[in-house]
C-alpha cells in the first residue's frame, strides 16, 4: 500500500454497510471503486444516487461520484486496499455460509500485487478470515501469505468488522471504535494505518479470531439480553401487568438497565449472529441458544395474541404498522414485524391494512392476501384496530386525540396513554407452546 500518496480503495459488496463504508472512505480523499454484481446497483450509484434508505447517505453519494471520488463497477480493477462487506447469511439448520466472502477473495484474488492490503469487514463465524486467507494464498502462489510464510508477506489480511446503528450509519462508521484483527501483528498494523485516515474513533488491534469473535459475543449479548425483556413481556401478559410500567420502575435501580421487548429480533446482526456462535460451539452454548428461541417465539406469541384480538371484533379493518426490523429505515430483513403482518395478512385478507412508510409497495409474501397498503392518516380515519409492529417516528407522534377510541396492541410501548383494551381475558390469548 502507498505511504506517502492516499491509497486506491476497492469495496467489494455496496449495499447497507458497504456503499456507505465505500462513501465515508471516498470523502477522506480516497478514490474508490465500488463492486456490485448487480449492474443496477452500479449505474445507480454512477449517477450519484443511492439504492438503500440511510440519513444524509444521498448527499454524500452526490457529492463524492461528482467530484470523481468513487465510482462502482461489476468488473474488479487493481488497488491498494481491497474491503470486502458482503452477506453472510445462515442456512435452514443455522449453519453459516461464508460463501459469498469466498467469492469476494476469488473476485480480488487475480488482480492482488505486494504491499496491498485485504480487509474483511463482513460479519463472520470465527476463522473465516483465515479462511480467505487459505484461499487467496491458492489462487496466488507466486504471492507469499502472511501466515503461511516466514518471510516478510508480500500482502496484509486483516478483519475489522462494523459498529453501526442504521439510521446513523455514517456518523458511526467514523465515530465508533473499531476492532482490528490481523491475520499477523504486521496485517493488524497495515489496516489500522488505512482506518485512521477516516475513523476518530479509537482503534484497537488484537488477532483476526479475536476480532471475529468480538463481533459476534456484542451482538449474542444484545439477544440474550432482548430476550429477557421478552420473556418478561410474555410473562406480564399471563399477570395481567403493564411491562413497560414494570421495566420503567426495575430500571430505577442504579444497577438494573432492561432493554425495550418488541415483537422478536430482527435485521441481519442480532437475529443471526448467535447462531454463529453456536454452531461453532453447540454443546457450550445452552444460554445463547435459548435467547436465540424465546425471542423467535416472541413473534409467534404476538400473532397468537393479535389473532385473538382481531377474531373477538368481526368486520373491524385493522392496521398493522410497520414492516421494518427497527425504526426509520427501510431494512426488512429478518423482521418480526414483517412475519406478524404478513401471518395476519394470509389470516384475515382484505381487514388487513400495512403502513410502513418505508416501502413503495408490500414484500412479495403480502401478495394474492387481499391486505392493501395505506398511510397513517387512512389507518386512522378507517380502522379500528391498531397492532403496533415497528416505533417509527411517525408512528409515536399521534396524539391521544387520534388514537384514543382505537382498540390497540402495542408490542414496542409507543403510546404508554393508550387506554389498555388488549388484555388477556379481553383477546383470550392462546399462549403458543
């Protein structure tokens, strides 16, 4: 990598984390090109627009294509660094598949020269680095690999993954810490070198197993510690309590902090990260597991609970709001709110109402159900029953005035002046086994 010019940067992979990732790289005066396999992805991003809902993300997209900062292609080209931000999904059993950062290191494998540096920054079961690592060193032979050579590596590996909250990604791509793990104390050097020339935050250098496993325990210790407020909110419904009235007076004690239950886990860290962990270390990890299932079974009792509140008022239209695994963004990957909604939709047909505002039409499971989507001002001049799904802002902002006759199930706890009508003698609740 250059030292005393700024290096040419290749992002592989340009969707939630890595068009902002490459945009953020391109703003600190990097030229950077951005991989896609999808062409509509690139010719988007090349007239300087976005493919993805993210805060401030289309100004800056904007800006750096327009002054000739970054482009994207679906054709790899020689650079300095390479970061790779691809997906890594799970299949039907849980089991990782790191197939697609594998194809990455196949893409750059070709064009990779001495003193460049390979940085992955997708979420990955531990030893995926090494991993790519193995693969790199044979498709180039003629390249000698940090860890497997005892001389000096002609290239750098290293993984670094992201800490960023959607909806703030780009202040928190440059404003968090960073952990990055080298595949040699010398890689971990070389990247933090890069890191530093668009992160503030502080970063920390550590083994690239470390830093895998970092990433992963952050995100188990954010689902075990959700699932207790799930099990507490199922828990509250058989006492016939108010659990954000019991989590609001619990947290008043100096050293008590209970998160906020929801309708499950959602999105593509929380809800699949554990599994990681497990799979790596099934019989060590009872408590990961079952976080794992009572917040998978969340979803499964929230249906139960809005079914029996829709079936004991026939004919009302109910409004289901929200599609999206969290607030204000457009991601609905591994959403609860979309499995209940859509659970419903297939149930009850055309009394069925979606509004998410972050969706120009319904996912493609609404289709053929007789569910329409409408806005919040429709929702409330026409439906009677309101099952909130997802704390959008624009969700939070009625007032009582407008919602003070709705019958209303609210899993996130947006309206604590709601007059409470979903009890469990009211919706007589089946709990789910």
């Amino acid at each position: 990598m250059k030292s005393d010019t700024k290096p040419d940067v290749c992002v592989v992979g340009l969707g939630y984390i890595g068009l902002p990732t490459a945009a953020v790289i391109a703003r600190a005066g990097c030229k950077v090109l951005g991989l896609d396999v999808s062409q509509s992805v690139v010719d988007t991003i090349n007239r300087g627009e976005i493919h993805i809902e993210e805060v401030d993300l289309d100004g800056l997209v904007h800006g750096v294509v327009s002054r000739g900062l970054l482009s994207a292609s679906t054709e790899v080209a020689p650079a300095d660094v390479f970061v790779i931000a691809v997906p890594t999904p799970f299949d039907k059993s849980h089991a990782p598949d790191v197939s697609y950062v594998l194809a990455a290191g196949k893409t750059i494998a070709p064009v990779l020269k001495q003193g460049d540096v390979v940085i992955l920054e997708s979420t990955s079961p531990v030893g995926t680095t090494e991993q790519l690592r193995d693969m790199i060193a044979g498709m180039r032979p003629d390249l000698k690999v940090p860890g497997l050579t005892g001389e000096i590596p002609d290239i750098s590996i290293a993984y670094c993954p992201e800490r960023v909250l959607p909806g703030r990604i780009l202040e928190e791509l440059t404003n968090n810490d960073r952990s990055i793990g080298g595949i040699t104390p010398r890689c971990a050097r070389k990247a933090l070198a890069f890191y530093k020339r668009f992160v503030r935050g502080e970063c920390v250098t550590t083994d690239a197993r470390s830093a895998e496993m970092t990433k992963l325990v952050e995100n188990a210790y954010r689902d075990v510690n959700i699932a207790f407020a799930n099990e507490l909110s199922i828990v509250s419904d058989k006492m016939g309590l108010d659990v954000w009235e019991v989590i609001r007076l619990a947290n008043r004690h100096p050293r008590v902090n209970i998160l906020s239950p929801g309708p499950g886990v959602g999105g593509h860290c929380i809800a699949v990260d554990p599994w990681f962990i497990v799979h790596g270390a099934p019989e060590e990890t009872p408590l990961i597991r079952t976080a794992r299932g009572v917040n998978d079974h969340k979803m499964h009792h929230v249906i139960a609970k809005a079914e029996a509140l829709v079936e004991a008022h026939p004919g009302a239209k109910v409004a289901c709001l929200g599609l999206a695994f969290k607030a204000n963004i457009d991601d609905f990957r591994e959403s609860p709110a979309r499995f209940v909604a859509s659970r419903l939709a297939r149930k009850f047909g055309e009394r069925i109402h979606i509004v998410e505002p972050y969706a120009a039409e319904l996912p493609i499971e609404f289709t053929d159900t007789g569910a329409t989507q409408i806005d919040i001002d429709d929702a409330l001049e026409t439906c009677e029953i309101m099952i909130v799904l997802v704390d959008h802002d624009v969700f939070k902002v009625v007032p009582l005035a407008e919602r003070a006759d709705k019958l209303v199930y609210d899993t996130r706890g947006i309206w604590p002046d709601q007059p409470r009508v979903v009890r469990e003698e009211e919706a007589r609740l089946k709990l789910v086994g």
